[in-house]
C-alpha cells in the first residue's frame, strides 16, 4: 500500500500585541558580550575620563599661576614706586620746592656733627657732615661757637656747650635748633686729625694765613695755593687763630683742612672705614667705625665728583638765626625749621679774664655756675686790665650785673652799663683785682 503522506504542521501566525504596547520577559532575548571586550571599554571609558580631568587641572593650575604672577608684577610695582617715592626719585616728582625739598617730602639725608678738640685749649670748633643721597651731593656746614643752643643745662653758646655738656646733650640741642636728624657725634681731638691727614698721604689746599715755624725756621705752613700739608702742619692750620681774627677765621680752615681730607679719602666704604679704624679712637656709643666709614666714603665721593662744599652758618649778634637764613641755608642743606633758642631767657653772662692769672676765667665761670648763672663764653681777654667791671647793655639786666658781681666779690660800683659781649647781657671783665 502506498506510504501516507507527510502532514504539514500550521502555520504559526504572531500572536497580537497586547493592548497598551506591554511586553513580557519571555519575550526578549539579551545578548551576552564576551567579558575581554568588556573590560577594554571600562579601561577605555577610565582612560578618556582621566586624561579630561588631567587637563581641566592643567588648565587649573595655568590659571592660578598666571594669577599668582600678575599679583607679583603688581606688588613689585607697587613696592618700586613706594620706594621712589619715599626717597623723592620719582622723576616726575623731583623738582625742588620751597627750602630745597622736593614736590613730595623731605630729602634723604645723613648728618654728623663733628668736635675738633685741641689738647692745649679749652676752644673747640664744630662742624656738621651733611651727605644728600637726593640730590647726591655734601656739605660741610660750620657752626660757629657763639651760635646760641639750650643742652640739658639750659641756654648757653655752642661753645661752651661743646666743652662743658656731654656729647648727647649737645647734639640733640643742635639738632633741635635747626631741626635736623643728628645721627651720631665723632668727637675729632687733634692727636686724630694729624694721624688722619697722614693715613690718606698728606692733602692739598690754599692757605689764607702762615703759621710760622718754631726757632726762626721756615714756616710751618706758607701761605699761597696748592699747598702740601702733612698731619702736623694740618692742625696746624685747622687750629690757626690770629690776635685780630674772629673765631669764625679758624673755623673756616678747619673746614678747609676736612674738605681737602675727604678729597683723597677712599670712596669705597671698605677702604674708607679702614682709615676710621687706623685711627683707633674710642668712638662715641652713638656712631659706630662702620657708620662712619659708610658716610665718610660717600662724602668722599661728593667731593671728589665735584658736588662738595663747605659754608659757614650765619648767627647774629645775640646767638641766633636770621629768618633769612632759617629759610635759606638752613632748609636747603638740611631741610629742617630753625627753632631758636629764647633770647628772653635767662640772661647771658660773658667772662673776659684780663687778670693776667691763668686760670681765672674758669673759676668765675664755675661760681656763676653754682650761682644759677647762665655763662655762655669765658675766655682770655687781649690785654690785661688793672680793674674788674661788670658791664649790663640793657637797663633790665641790671639787677643780674649786680648779683653777678656780688657772687664774684666785686664792688657794686664796677657794675655800669655799656657795651659788652656781642653773646652775652652781662660781660664781667676780670682786672688784675679779681681775687679767686
């Protein structure tokens, strides 16, 4: 019998979605990766998140040092600018003003006040070292001994200030009547001077006067130009004072004989403070061989340069400063404001000995002194006087010319009025009576 023919199965139609598009699981089939390239895409994925990171961190840290170095220029300008201010350099900002300083303050500088102290006497001679890192220039201003200064003992003259008052209290006097910064003191006695023109190999200047030499010999120092000067022919001259000579004659070669010192003095402050520790002086506490050598090397170099020069401080007859050198001389070379001292003050007495007996005039001095008298000059007069006198300019200081004298022993009848010390109220001229 013939095989039975194959049976064909139904035709499988797809069942109908289900209404609202839901599905069920059975329905789908998931697809399992293979674990190697797995693991390349996190690596990949890990790799791309990183390297984006690395460079937002870059960029990051580019910006804040951009930040950090526009901050840098900022203070630097700022801090130039601030130190070109303070020290007047802006080049905009440097014209003078009134009294010698510039548009913006005060000018730079540093002042020393200088003794020159011979051994054999009781005159000294000051000096005040001005070195103006503005205007790059120096000068050596001389102050002269009757200018009127009130030290810790009160109002006296410079000079008697200088011999009778300690190193502190006379610059801080003179520093407050002129109204300077006074840095330190250096306390300049002869045996120095001569061993300091030796230790820059002798100096040269122009002499106004001769200083003659001892036992008829040749002078010690001629008078003419470009003199050579050792150590000793320089106190020499520094200390020369003729009979008919104002003190301020001396006082001038003694700036003369400083200026030509600095003209051959080295100017690196190596060098310069080698010759100040040659000299090998106990130094006043308040400027020290360093601070001196720094200051003389740079006057050195002013003067050596051609931006140097030495000038002597008017006073007028009563000891003080003239408005118009207050703001003249005074505020160009040192920028301060003059505050003289009272000249209604305690009235000034002047001790003349014309005794003949050495000695004398220092004894006076220290019984007016122990009396609450204010003595602003005591020296030798020219020529002997037979008779004291006590001698008052104005009616007013009668009555001081009388206790004077009364505290010195002496008559009321040598007391008159007249004219005295140019310095002094009351001078008191010691004759060949005066009993000490």
């Amino acid at each position: 019998a013939p095989a039975p023919a194959p049976s064909v199965p139904p035709v499988r139609r797809p069942e109908a979605e289900p209404a609202g598009g839901d599905y069920r699981t059975e329905q789908f089939a998931f697809v399992e990766e293979e674990d190697g390239q797995s693991e390349d895409v996190i690596d990949w994925l890990k790799f791309s998140e990183s390297r984006t990171e690395r460079r937002e961190e870059a960029k990051r840290r580019g910006r804040t040092r951009v930040r950090l170095l526009v901050v840098a220029l900022v203070l630097a300008l700022l801090g130039g600018v601030g130190y070109l201010y303070a020290t007047d350099r802006l080049p905009f900002l440097t014209e003078s003003g009134a009294g010698g300083e510039t548009a913006t303050g005060a000018q730079v500088r540093d002042v020393v006040v200088v003794h020159l102290r011979p051994l054999d006497s009781d005159e000294t001679s000051t000096v005040l070292l001005v070195g103006n890192e503005t205007t790059g220039s120096g000068t050596t201003l001389l102050l002269p001994n009757e200018l009127s200064v009130t030290p810790d003992g009160g109002t006296t003259t410079l000079g008697q200030a200088v011999a009778n008052e300690g190193a502190a209290s006379v610059r801080e006097a003179v520093g407050g009547l002129l109204g300077a910064d006074i840095q330190g003191t250096w306390r300049l006695d002869t045996p120095y001077l001569e061993t300091l023109v030796e230790l820059v190999g002798g100096i040269t200047l122009t002499t106004d006067a001769e200083v003659p030499g001892e036992d008829g010999e040749d002078p010690l120092v001629p008078r003419g130009e470009d003199v050579q000067l050792a150590g000793r022919a320089a106190v020499a001259y520094a200390t020369l004072r003729g009979e008919d000579e104002p003190g301020t004659a001396q006082l001038a070669r003694f700036g003369q004989v400083l200026q030509a010192v600095l003209e051959k003095l080295p100017t690196d402050e190596a060098g310069a403070t080698r010759v100040v520790e040659g000299l090998n002086q106990i130094v006043d506490p308040s400027l020290r061989e360093d601070q001196l050598g720094n200051l003389l090397a740079r006057l050195a170099g002013y003067a050596q340069g051609d931006a140097y020069q030495t000038t002597q401080l008017p006073v007028e007859v009563d000891g003080t400063i003239s408005d118009e050198t207050a703001d003249g001389l005074v505020a160009d070379v040192l920028g301060g404001t003059v505050s003289n001292a009272d000249p209604n003050g305690a009235p000034r007495i002047g001790v003349r000995d014309a005794s003949g007996v050495q000695g004398n005039a220092e004894t006076a001095r220290i019984a007016l002194v122990n009396g609450g008298f204010t003595v602003v000059d005591s020296r030798a007069a020219g020529e002997t006087e037979a008779s004291s006198r006590v001698v008052y300019a104005d009616e007013t200081h009668r009555e001081t010319a009388l206790e004077a004298a009364r505290t010195l022993g002496l008559p009321e009848e040598a007391v008159t009025q007249g004219d005295g010390a140019g310095n002094a109220d009351v001078t008191i001229v010691l004759g060949e009576d005066y009993e000490s």
